[in-house]
C-alpha cells in the first residue's frame, strides 16, 4: 500500500548520508547520522509515534521520516487538552479539523517537562533535524489550491473557511484585513472629498483620520472578542503564557513563586534590549542624515555635470546599506531572544516581532519626518550660505585635483529654490510605488526566482554525479510533493501584519498629505486579502500551516496603538506647517522665518491642537472600549459567568468525560517499529547517475544513463578535474572485472588444445578470443585453400551464428594479422600432415546432422534472438564488436562473410589469388608442390578460420 493511503501525521526532514563514504572522515560522518536516526526513531516510538523512511529531497544527504501517531496516545493528548481547555475557560471541544494536526505538532515540539517529546529543528541533540512539515491542507487534500484559484476571481471575502483550514491564528489575521478595508471605505469617502476640494494638509481631515484610528481600535477589540468567544478559543493566550512560564520553572519546588521570578527575570531581559534598539537606531539616523545631505547637496545645490545620474547615489546607499542592516540587526536580536530563554514558539514570535517592527518604523517613517520637520522648515538657511559652502569645499579640495572644477559648481543664491514637492512626492512613493514594489516581491518574485536558482544550481553542478533512488510508481508523485513543500520556509503571519501595520502608519501619521490614500490602500488590500489567500492554499511559497489556538492579534494590537497615538500627534502637527502651503512668501503669523515653508499662524494655537488632539485620542479609546462592553453577544455572556464556569469545571473533573473524538487509524501502521525503520533506511535503493556533456563523458556513455555504482558525493572543496579522476578509475576497475569473467567464460568452452589470445576489434579495441589449435580437422599433404570459395562460407557461417568459441574468434581476427598467429594455416609443415576433402564432402558434412562433437551444427532461424538484443546495436560482451539484432544470424553471417571477402580485393578465380592493398607476401606450396610467393589478404584469413571451424 502506497505510504500516502495510509495518512502519515508529519514529515521530519532528517540530515542523513545515504550513499556509502570513499574516505575515512565521511564514513564516520556516516556512522554518526546513522546514530542520529536510530535515535530519533527510537525516541518517537517511545512517545508512542510509528514511523517509515523514504529519501529526501537530497537524495544523498537527507531523509524523510513520516511518522504516525497511535490512536491511545492521540486520544489521550485530547483529554489533557481538553482539561486545560476547561481549567483556563476556553470552550472548544477540539472537533475542528484543525486541531488534530496542532495538537499532535505541539506533542511532537513541546519541552519534555510539559510532556512533549521536546524535537526541536536546528537545537541541541537535535541539530541534525532539519525540518518538520504538517501533512495538511495541500498535501492531503488536492482540492485546496484549485479552491483557491478561483476565490481569486470571486468577489466574496468571507473568512470563515480560514479557521477550519488553518486555524483561529490565520483566520484573525484574515478577518483583520477585511475589517479594516471596509472601515477604510469610510475614511475615503472624506478623502475624496477633500481632494475635489483640493483641501490637502486639512486641519479637520488630520482629526477626522484621529478618530477613525482610534475607531478602528475599540471596534476590531470588540470584534475580537466576539470571534474567540464563538470560536471558544477566549483566554488561549493567557494559557499559553501559564505554559511557557510552567516549562521554564517546573522543576522548580514552589512552582507558584518560581514562575513569578522568572517572569520578572524575563522582563527584565527584554528591558536590556533597549539600548540595544537606541544603539541601532542611532546608526540607522546617522546614515540616513548622511544620505539626506548628500542628497540635498546633489539635487539642491550642485550645479555640475551629471546631476541627474548623481542624485540616485543616496537612494543607491540606502538600498544597499537597509538590507545590511536589517540582516546584522535581526542576528542580534535572535541572540537576545535565546537568552530571554522563550518555552514557547508563540511567545518567542511575539518577541521577535516586537523587536523586528521598531526598525521598520525607523526605516518607513524616518524619511518623511525629515522631510516634513527639518528640510521644509530649515532649508532655507542654504540660500544666504551658499557662498561659505563653496568656500569650504574650495578649501578642503586642492585647486589642481581634477575633482575641484565639479565640487565648486554650485548654485548661486538667485537660482536656488527649495523643493516644495518633496514631502508629497515621497508620500506618493510610499502609498503607491512602494506598495507596488512590495507586491511584485511578495507576490511574483518567488514564482520567478525558484526555476532560475534551480536552473543556476543545475548549470554550477557541472558534470557531477546525481544521486538518485528507485521508488515505487504509486508513491513517487506523491513524495516528489511532499520533498518539495519540506524545503519551502514556513509561514508567518507576523509578515503579513507588519506589513498592514506599515500601511495602517502611513494613513493614520500622514493621511492629510494626501486625502486618496485611503482609496489607494483599498485597492492594494484587497489584491492581499485574495493573493494572500492563494499564497497559503497553492503549495509554491509555504509549508502546510500548522494552527495555532489564539484569541488576539497580539503583539499587533499594539502596534496599531501606537501608531494611531504617534498620528494623533504627528498628523495634526503636519497639517498646521502646511496647510496654507508651502512656497514662500507667507502672510500667516512669524512663528518661522520669513523665507520658511512653515505656515503657522500662532504658537499658541499649535500647542492647543496638538494636546487637544492627543488627550482626544485617548479619551475616545477609553469611552469606547467601555461602551463596547456593554454590547456584548450571548456567547461571550454565558462564558464570562463565573458560575457557569465552576460548573463546567466540576463536571470535567467529577466524571471524567471528553467529547467523542475519532481517533485516527493506525492500523496500517502496526507493523511499523523503529527496527524497521532502519531496515528501511539501509535498504534504499539509492545510486548514482551522470549527467554530463558528451565530451566529458566516461566509456562514451549516453548522458543520463545509471552507471549502477553508489558513491558518495563529492564534498565541497573537490574540483572538476577530482571528480573525472576517480570516476574514470572506477570505471577501470569494472572494466577489468568484465574483461577477467569473460575471460573465464571463454576459457570454461575453449576446447582441449585451444589457446585464449588477445586480440583486437573493428574499432581497435583490445579483445579477446579463442585461438582454436585445428587439431580435429583431418589433413593430407594437399593444399585445399584453391578449393574454398564463396558456397563453403555460406555453408561454414552457421558456426559463428551459434555464438560458441569459433564465432568468437572469426569476429575477433577480421583485422588481425598473420604474425599474430602461431602456426599458419597456410604453413608448408603443416600442410603436409592435412588430408585433403574434396569440396562435396565438406558441404555434405556441414548439413549431416550426425556430426562429431568438434563439428558446429547447423543453427535455426531462432538462433539469433538469443545471441543478439532485440533492439540496437550492441557491443558484444566477449569482444566489443557490433553483432547483428536480428533472427536469422546464419543468413547475416554468410552475407557480411562475403563481403568481406569482396571487399579485401580477393577473388578466387582458376587459383589465382590477385592482391589488395592491405595484401601480404608470404610463401606457401602450390597443389604441384613446388614453393611459391603469393598475396593472402587480412579477409581472407578470417574466411579461411571461419570455415577451419
């Protein structure tokens, strides 16, 4: 039974050598992975899992083991489920499918002392487990991407199928978007008017936008709440909190006071983080000043050549410089996070995402706020100034370097205008073109950039040898699937909010720039909403998803606080610089310079909006959230009474009783032990298999054939020139195998007397061959070569048809000279011992079939199909030379004997024998006995063996 129609529960991608080592250091690296299975598996079955062993996406270097829980030991992580379930108040049943994938992954991860079999990816005596992958959604169910190509069309944005797929997690995530794109919709209809209004910078736009941020907040709260109570998923944070807390201090004697202390311990590692996060902001606004006075200096003030390429120098820098720092950045606050000693995934993420999101608000707000609160205020101060920068420059810059003439050419105060547009074209770039940008990237990039690696990867491995394995026909498709979903990443949904968060900043901190942001963000939101969809449903980006139970979008959630709190402040303040414009000269107030781009007409009236606009902020997120409790559904109701409660807890703990959960089938699986397991992972069939050009090609074998040989892969520091060494003696040594056992198959049907010579093919290839001594053929002192002609050969050619000794060595001798042979048939002594047969007899002998044992019998027309392939041309096994494929090998044997003789220049007519050009002299005794010099020619002599046979 194929392995898929049996429902494996996971798929652990295991570093394993599968092709034996050809040096000391990779045998013993050998022996060590072959430790590590055994204990893995044995650890599985003692954890009550199953397990069988196929090859891995590295053939040669990993192994997938797909493992099947026992139905006792499912149904029994059920019911402690279920109790933590009832003792923290949630009210899920776990019925969903979801749940039984997630209850048996977080078995398979969970710490020992939670009672997990505590196999983590990459982490101590696990390191040699590469990857865990959920035999879910896509892999189990082929419906799942076709559904999801074609909600891509649909106009329904319904996200209750997302729980039962993949989980509360997923599915908050998914309803979040919808939410919040439809409360855009409210803030647009205000953006576009104000647009037709041509009111940009709006003072009553920045408070509108305040109340819609902190609108959308009290209400997503309130939707929240609403689905975890009917998902009765409601407190699954504050319980897996209580776990990570337990497995970090649960060895500890006073488990209440322990989990306390290392709360406090774990706060007070994340508080150190701090300066960390100052030091990098530090650099990242140091290097985004510089690039900005480059920047300023190249499009503002250098009046030069090259100006329009200069100024994308800064632009350049970033880009290059972002990606560095992002990379440097997130390698330390990995570091920080294994030092806060995280228990658990979920709040290991959260961490990681709280980290991760400050640089990116660094990175995406920075520009605009310089923008907005230096270069527009300040930059005017360049215009008096610009003669003492060219005087500086002039001073530090020697008058005969060649750059000198360049870095003077600076703008003259007359010509010198601030840009007024940059702070709208840069919030233009970053609500359209970075959101297209990012798209393309999400979205395209990876469908582009898979084939093109693996087609870079297949180009740099050159000629090596691919190592492949031999699987059965029902399972192969199927595996090749699972191999591939093994090696994608795993999705985060982390990802995916940051980047609505990044977004939900943008409209809420500087929407009264430009009022048809919202507008935009719609649009872009719902290209997410159904790519996202498909993303996760079509197996080319993410492994299966593993469900988390989850009741808030937290860390976001905060996140989004803060950025509609950093609005409130920012957003008014933008519209009271600009809102009267910002191109000088100004008739409103003084509170700037006279040339400033600031417009604002009093100080005092600044002050007030800013705090009136920020304690208003807060004083509607808390209104609203008290307001929205009072409206809560009949769900959260019955779960929040408190007596209702006790009485579950009574009755869970009193009888004892779980849903009636289906176990899953093992039953196929019985047979399975970790025994059998390592039986299975030595006995894969696994060799290698050359793929090459035809010039580098060993033997002039066809690219692509199996040479049947395992080896193990060439390791990395070996060259080209390495490997085509020791394939090629390798295939020395077969051949020298070949050539000794048909060696010894030769000499076991030589006859008495014969000899095994060697000799040489057609195509100048060493072969060998029996060299018969012709002492059965009775002789006369009378030459009977006169008397051979073409009808003895026909009737001789059954013997090389047979396949036997004497067909070996007609085919062998066809280029062989007369000095390769000891004793010539055509030699003066030994034609005096040779009885003469008259040329009737001989024929009459050759069809008698009551010939002696030395005599070659006559062959049927079948013959041949057991001497000869059926199709092709071969190379025959004893000699390398071409043999015909089909049946009637006697006939083919005449004729190419025939030929052979016409074609040497022989021609056998009144006995005289008429030379050809590779024609040799030699002297022989004519039928009157006396000596005489004659032309024998190379053909000939093979006519004359084969009928000598």
């Amino acid at each position: 039974m194929a392995i898929q129609d049996i429902e494996p529960d996971i798929a652990i991608g295991v570093k394993h050598a599968n092709v034996p080592g050809k040096d000391e250091k990779s045998r013993e690296a050998a022996k060590k992975d072959a430790a590590n299975l055994q204990l893995l598996l044995e650890t599985l079955e003692k954890f009550g899992f199953r397990a069988q062993v196929r090859a891995g996406a590295d053939r040669a270097n990993q192994l997938l083991v797909f493992v099947k829980i026992r139905s006792s030991v499912y149904q029994e992580l059920v019911k402690k489920d279920l109790l933590r379930n009832f003792e923290f108040g949630l009210t899920d049943d776990d019925s969903g499918t979801y749940n039984k994938q997630r209850l048996i992954y977080e078995y398979l991860c969970s710490p020992k002392n939670l009672g997990g079999v505590g196999i983590t990816p990459g982490a101590s005596e696990w390191k040699f487990v590469e990857s865990i992958t959920s035999l879910d959604a896509y892999l189990t169910d082929s419906n799942v991407p076709e559904a999801a190509k074609k909600e891509l069309w649909q106009p329904s944005f319904s996200t209750a199928k997302f729980k039962n797929l993949y989980g509360p997690g997923v599915a908050l995530y998914f309803d979040f978007v919808r939410f919040y794109t439809v409360a855009l919709a409210g803030l647009a209809v205000f953006g576009i008017i104000g647009f037709l209004k041509k009111k940009n910078y709006s003072i009553a736009f920045s408070f509108i936008n305040m109340i819609w941020g902190a609108g959308v907040l009290v209400l997503w709260r309130r939707r929240t709440k609403f689905l975890a109570n009917t998902w009765g998923v409601q407190n699954s944070l504050e319980l897996e909190r209580f776990r990570s807390e337990l497995a970090s201090e649960s060895s500890q004697a006073n488990e209440s006071k322990q989990r306390v202390d290392a709360s406090k311990r774990r706060f007070i590692k994340q508080l150190l983080f701090v300066p960390v996060a100052l030091a990098f902001g530090g650099v990242l606004l140091t290097v985004q000043g510089l690039c900005f006075v480059l920047e300023i200096f190249i499009s503002e003030i250098y009046d030069g050549p090259g100006k329009s390429v200069l100024t994308l120098t800064p632009t350049i820098l970033l880009s290059t410089f972002v990606p560095v720092f992002t990379i440097v950045y997130n390698a330390i606050t990995a570091r920080f996070i294994d030092w806060e000693r995280h228990d658990s995934n979920l709040t290991r993420s959260q961490s990681f995402a709280i980290k991760s999101f400050l640089l990116n608000i660094m990175t995406g707000y920075v520009p605009l706020l310089i923008s907005a609160f230096i270069y527009l205020p300040f930059a005017h101060l360049l215009q008096p100034n610009l003669v003492y920068i060219k005087r500086a420059i002039a001073g530090r810059v020697r008058s005969d370097r060649y750059a000198y003439q360049y870095l003077t050419n600076i703008k003259s105060e007359d010509s010198f205008e601030i840009n007024q547009q940059r702070l709208d074209s840069q919030y233009f770039y970053f609500i359209v073109t970075n959101q297209v940008i990012g798209s393309v990237l999400k979205f395209g990039l990876p469908l582009i950039l898979t084939p093109i690696l693996n087609f870079v990867q297949k180009l740099l491995s050159g000629s090596k040898a691919k190592v492949d394995v031999e699987e059965d026909s029902q399972e192969k498709s199927w595996l090749d699937e699972v191999r591939r979903a093994s090696s994608l990443p795993e999705y985060s949904i982390d990802d995916s909010f940051r980047d609505i968060a990044l977004q939900f900043g943008y409209v809420t901190i500087f929407g009264s720039i430009w009022t048809l942001a919202p507008l935009i963000c719609i649009i872009f939101n719902i290209l997410t909403f159904k790519l996202e969809e498909w993303r996760l449903s079509s197996g080319l980006f993410f492994k299966p998803v593993v469900a988390r139970k989850i009741d808030t979008i937290y860390p976001w959630d905060i996140a989004f606080f803060f950025l509609a709190w950093l609005g409130s402040i920012v957003s008014p303040l933008v519209a009271s610089f600009y809102r009267h414009g910002a191109k000088p000269p100004k008739k409103f107030g003084s509170f700037g310079f006279d040339k400033a781009s600031v417009n604002v007409g009093s100080t005092v009236g600044l002050v007030t909006v800013l705090l009136l606009s920020e304690h208003l902020f807060f004083l509607l997120c808390f209104l609203g959230n008290k307001v929205s409790d009072l409206f809560k559904s009949d769900k959260e109701i019955e779960n929040d009474d408190f007596q209702n409660t006790i009485n579950l807890k009574k009755q869970q703990y009193s009888s004892r009783e779980i849903p009636n959960i289906v176990a899953p089938d093992d039953s196929a699986w019985k047979s399975f032990t970790a025994s059998s397991a390592l039986l299975q992972a030595k006995n894969l069939n696994v060799h290698e298999t050359v793929e090459s050009e035809a010039k580098n090609r060993t033997f002039e074998e066809p690219a692509g054939v199996s040479s049947g040989v395992s080896r193990a892969p060439e390791s990395e520091g070996s060259s080209k020139m390495t490997n085509k060494k020791d394939l090629l003696e390798k295939k020395r040594r077969e051949l020298k195998e070949l050539e000794d056992r048909k060696r010894k198959e030769l000499e076991s049907r030589a006859e008495k007397g014969d000899r095994i010579v060697e000799t040489v093919n057609q195509e100048g290839e060493r072969a060998s061959a029996i060299m018969d001594d012709n002492s059965h053929v009775p002789t006369t002192g009378h030459d009977y070569e006169k008397d051979i002609d073409k009808n003895v050969l026909a009737g001789a050619s059954g013997a090389a048809a047979t396949g036997a000794a004497g067909a070996g060595a007609a085919d062998a001798s066809k280029d062989f000279n007369t000095d390769n042979i000891a004793s010539s048939p055509s030699d003066p002594s030994a034609a005096k011992n040779r009885e003469y047969i008259p040329l009737e007899d001989a024929k009459k002998q050759l069809k008698d079939p009551n010939l002696s044992d030395h005599t070659a019998a006559p062959v049927d027309s079948s013959a041949g199909a057991n001497v000869a392939p059926a199709s092709g041309d071969v190379k025959d096994t004893e000699n390398g030379v071409p043999e015909s494929t089909g049946t009637n090998s006697a006939d083919n044997n005449i004729a190419d004997a025939d030929t052979s003789v016409q074609e040497s220049g022989y021609e056998h007519e009144k006995g005289v024998n008429e030379p050809s050009d590779k024609s040799t002299t030699e002297s022989t005794v004519d039928e009157h006995g006396k000596k005489s010099k004659r032309k024998r020619t190379d053909s000939f002599i093979d006519a004359f063996i084969l009928y000598l046979m």
